[in-house]
C-alpha cells in the first residue's frame, strides 16, 4: 500500500477527480514516497517541510 492507494481510496469515496485534488509532498521524485500520487495525475507541489507546506497553503487559501 502507498499513497497511491490512498488518493485512488479518496477519490473513490468522495467523487472528487484527481485533477481536482492538490497534493503536497517532499519526496516527489522518481523513488519518492510521494512520486505514486504524481503518476495518477494527481497536481502536485513540491515542498520542503510542514513550514514549507504551511506557506504554500497560507498563499493559497486567500484566493478560494
């Protein structure tokens, strides 16, 4: 299991799109823990860190 699993999981349970989805993650590259939900098509943005993380999202949220 990966989290892969889980994001196919979450889109089956919720009928959100993967596309719809926005996925955080430090490990994104190819051998990554995070590089099975960019192989869904899952959008992705690479961060460094739950600071990294908190940015990204304070940046973002404003704008919903």
């Amino acid at each position: 299991i990966d989290k892969a699993y889980g994001m196919t999981e979450l889109a089956e349970r919720t009928g959100i799109a993967f596309g719809e989805m926005l996925f955080y993650g430090d490990r994104l590259d190819e051998g990554g823990n995070d590089y099975p939900v960019k192989t869904l098509g899952v959008p992705c943005i690479a961060v460094e860190g739950w600071e990294d993380t908190a940015a990204h999202l304070d940046a973002l949220l404003p704008t919903l």
